[in-house]
C-alpha cells in the first residue's frame, strides 16, 4: 500500500491504495489524512487477503498493523504503485488540487477512476491472448 497526496497548502487528502503485484488494477482505497485511523480502514480489508508479506515504503504507521518481519520496505519494488498514481494523475488532473468544498466529489471521481482502469486491463488481457 502506499499513500497518495491531493492537496492544498491549507488541507491535505490522501488517497490510500493497496494492489497486488500481479494483479492489475487498485484492490482496495480510502482517502483521508495521512493518520492510523486513516489507515485502519484500507488495512481492514487488506488483512484478509492473508499476504505473506507487505511491500511499502516505510510510513511510520505502517509497523503498527503488519506483524514483524511481513513489511518489506523498498522504493524499487513500489514502481507498481507509482504507476498506478502516474495513471490517476493522468486521468484526473483535477485531482491534483481541489478545496474542502469539493472534496465531496472525490470519491465519485476515483470510483470512475477505477472503472476507467478496469476497463483497460481488461483490454489489455483481450490483446494479449
């Protein structure tokens, strides 16, 4: 998982997101601020997929939920992540900045964000078959 900024001077929103390295597209998000509480959400539905190990890139928070020796920080291995993040800015320029009153339209936004990314991985497995 790895945290993902929209912000202002005034206000920062995270948007928190796990995958799978060899999956495509986002499994699991939340947006919120850059906290454990925050981040007790994503890692509730993360938890279940019972990985043998997390890769991250070292958010103090992060001990706090994935057991010893199941955290594996690395910058490189995030390059997954980052893509996934270079594609919502891609898609979502609008995103980059927004005030408190627009906030409210984030999560749509993300959820056709996320649509979008379906739908290009799917025709993307159609082009490689």
């Amino acid at each position: 998982c790895t945290p993902n900024s929209c912000w202002r001077k005034k206000a920062k929103v995270w948007i928190w997101t796990a995958v799978d390295h060899f999956k495509p597209g986002i499994l699991g998000w939340v947006i919120g601020n850059r906290s454990a509480k925050t981040f007790e959400l994503l890692w509730a539905l993360v938890d279940l997929w019972q990985c043998f190990f997390y890769v991250t890139d070292g958010w103090q928070i992060y001990p706090m939920f994935i057991p010893d020796g199941d955290q594996i920080v690395s910058k490189t291995d995030m390059t997954r992540v980052e893509g996934e993040n270079t594609l919502r800015r891609h898609y979502l320029p609008r995103l980059q900045c927004f005030n408190s009153t627009s906030a409210s339209v984030l999560p749509e936004a993300i959820y056709r964000w996320l649509d979008a990314l379906t739908i290009m991985n799917l025709l993307g497995q159609q082009d490689t078959n």
